[in-house]
C-alpha cells in the first residue's frame, strides 16, 4: 500500500509482482542496482540516497523497483522514520556489499594505492552532547586518515528504532531494547546537579534534595522526552523542572546564566566551571549504548568508525566519570 502521508521525493515504489524465485537467472540482474539499494538502506531517504550517488530521486526509485521486479521479492518497506529494509532486503544487501567493495578495490588498483582505501558515506546518530563532544572529534580523526569517506553525524537525544533507517550506527542513552540492531556497551557518563557562582551568590546552594524543591531546575521537557533512562521522576522525585528543553547545550547555557540549577553531564557542566551540588544524594550514572545496523557490522568503514568512538570514550573516561567509577568506559565488547 502506499503511505497517505510522504514527502515529496520519497514516493513508494510500485509493489513488485510474485514471482517463482527458484528460476532466476543471475545474468538477468544488473549488479548496479544493488548500488541504489545499498545507498537507501545506509540513508533511509530516497532524496538522501541520489544525493549520496549523483542522480535524481526518481532514479533512485526506479532502480530499486526494477530489482524488486527482477527478485519478484519487496526489499523496501516505509518506516515512521525513513526507508528501511525487510528481512530479504537484508540479506541481498549484505551479499551487495561485496560487490560494492570490489568496486572501490579496482578503483584503489588502478590508482596505484597498495592499501585499500575507504570509501562512501557512514552516518552516526547521536545524542546531542555526547555527538557534540565524543562522536565528532572521533569522527574528524577517521576522516583525516581517510579523506575520500564521507562521515555524517545526526544528533538528536532519543530511544534506539525497533526498525531502524537513516544511520549505520547510533550511539543512545540506556539499553536498547530488542530490535534488529546490532548492539554493544560503549561506556557509561555521570550526571549531577550543577549551578553556576552567579546563582549559587544570589540564592544559596540547596543543603539537601528536599531543600532542591525550593529551586528552579533545569532539566528536559517531560513530555518530549524519548529516554526513559532521563525520566526526572526516576533520579529526583516530586520535583517539576522550572526550565526545560530538548537541547542539552540550552540546558548547560541556561544554568550557565543562573536560571537555576541543572542536571547536567559532567563532560558539559565542569568545563563550563559550573559548581558540583549535593554530589554524595545526587549521582546519576547511565549508560550508553552503541549500536550497528545489522547489515552493516561487517562494512570496513564501519569498523574503523566503531574503532574511533572507541578510543575516544577510553581516552577520556574522566570526561566521562569523573573521579572514576570501578569501570573502565570503552572496554570492547563483542556486538551482539
């Protein structure tokens, strides 16, 4: 069926016919539209997917109708959050990834490179702070090393897709629940209670969690929240913030600024020279969850972007868990 409700560029392609598989001809197939069907799957976004391979979406769209014609199979199907892949789509586009790489290896023989090199576009989502701060200097290292990969960071502070699309790996607060995704520990990060001196001289510093209640805090809107993990009720309970937004960064300016006291990251709030509140009642650890589409774990620009968050996290653990938490943040786990 078509969706009622779709962008414009992003139209459904026609469903394909039934077709008795068992007699396909491999010769019928034209490797090239699996290059259409990858760039999809990696962007969600039909419109993102030309952009990324040079043509018009309408291309894009009839490429990927032709194979579905062709396999007599749906490999696309339309998601609240972009294009993603059904479970056959899956599998064709992980035998089309060896098809893609052997593409770009005789690109790298015939430019004379004795290292293959990395090529295309990865796309990390993110929360804000932690996308802002980790993901991109992370992300910046690999594209030194790799000048010809295109790296593109969605942030955004929300819950992990059951059905993910638009990303090959994200980075979420708390654990994920089951889904398709590929998912791993990364690390985990403080969260405390912070003011800056200005407020602090104006108004006193709370002597307790109950005294807290007679302040104004800072902290996300409620109701837009999508990260149970930040659920104010959970950590501080009975207490409504006073100034709320989904931006992190408009948190930390406006506990900056003294509007109140906020909850903050400790990779935010103490190199802004915030002051640490209440740290013995208030410790707020959570962790934070790294997690690949399934179809691109084994991608070679995957890998190396996975790596880099990696060595971020444990190069800055303190960044992260100030003081030390009995844990070492960015310890490898096998992805599961």
């Amino acid at each position: 069926m078509r969706s009622r409700s779709r962008p414009a560029g992003d139209d459904d392609p026609d469903p394909p016919p039934r077709a008795e598989r068992s007699g396909l001809d491999p010769r019928t197939l034209r490797a090239d539209d699996l290059r259409y069907l990858l760039a999809v799957a990696r962007t969600g976004r039909l419109v993102s997917a030309a952009d990324a391979l040079g043509v018009d979406h309408t291309t894009v769209s009839r490429r990927i109708t032709a194979l579905e014609r062709t396999l007599g199979v749906r490999l696309m199907e339309r998601g609240t959050e972009g294009w993603g892949l059904t479970d056959t789509g899956r599998a064709v586009a992980e035998s089309a990834r060896a098809i893609e790489d052997a593409l770009v290896h005789v690109v790298d023989a015939v430019s004379g490179q004795d290292a293959p090199s990395l090529h295309g576009t990865v796309r990390v989502s993110a929360p804000d702070g932690f996308g802002t701060v980790f993901a991109t200097p992370a992300l910046a290292r690999v594209r030194r090393r790799h000048p010809r990969l295109r790296a593109e960071l969605i942030t955004a502070t929300r819950q992990l897709n059951l059905r993910p699309a638009g990303f090959d790996l994200a980075v979420a607060i708390g654990r994920p629940p089951r889904s398709r995704l590929v998912t791993e520990h990364l690390t985990d990060y403080a969260l405390g209670l912070y003011a800056s001196d200005e407020y602090l001289a104006r108004c006193g510093p709370p002597g307790s969690v109950a005294e807290l209640r007679e302040h104004p805090l800072i902290f996300y809107i409620e109701s837009m929240l999508q990260v149970g993990d930040l659920d104010i009720e959970r950590h501080l309970p009975g207490i409504t913030p006073a100034f709320s937004s989904t931006n992190v960064f408009a948190q930390l300016e406006a506990t900056r600024l003294g509007a109140g006291v906020g909850v903050l990251p400790a990779f935010l709030a103490e190199p802004a020279r915030l002051r640490r509140l209440l740290p013995e009642e208030v410790d707020i650890r959570l962790p934070i969850t790294l997690a690949v589409r399934r179809e691109a774990v084994t991608h070679p620009a995957v890998r190396v972007v996975r790596d880099a968050l990696h060595h971020e996290v444990a190069h800055r653990a303190d960044e992260l868990l100030p003081g030390g938490s009995g844990r070492t943040p960015g310890s490898k786990e096998s992805l599961r």
